[in-house]
C-alpha cells in the first residue's frame, strides 16, 4: 500500500511541472499526473525498478519506498 496525501500528490504535481517548464515540455494535468505516480510508485513498491513514465517525482518520495508505518493497535474502551 502506498500511502500519500493531496498535498504531497500537488507537491509532486508542481515539481513535475517546474522540471517540464525547464526542459520546454509541456504540462500534464494533475489527474494525468496522478494516474502515472500511483502507477509509477506501485511498480517500484513492488520491485520493479525498470519502469519508465513521462514523469519526475520528487526524490523524497522515492526514498521513503518501502518504509513501513507502525500502527499503535486500537485501546479498548470500556
């Protein structure tokens, strides 16, 4: 599972867009945008790493791949 919120997904968006506007390369939309990084992200949490989309994602998020995220178990309520 890869877990992420809206504002990391537009903070990746907008890197992807400055990197494009720097190579001259038009703008995806967000949705696009979103499709190719859930896409992208699953592949590589699944051990393919010789995938290749159209698209630049932040390398934070790329090094928190396969982090785990420890659940404190609910408490019981009486």
């Amino acid at each position: 599972m890869i877990l992420y919120s809206e504002n990391q997904l537009d903070d990746a968006w907008h890197y992807d867009c400055k990197i494009r506007s720097s190579l001259g390369a038009a703008w995806i939309s967000r949705g696009q945008y979103e499709r190719l990084f859930v896409n992208y992200m699953q592949c590589l949490a699944e051990g393919d790493e010789f995938i290749k989309l159209d698209i630049h994602i932040p390398d934070i998020f790329l090094n928190t791949i396969g982090d785990r995220i420890e659940l404190e178990p609910d408490e019981e309520v009486h």
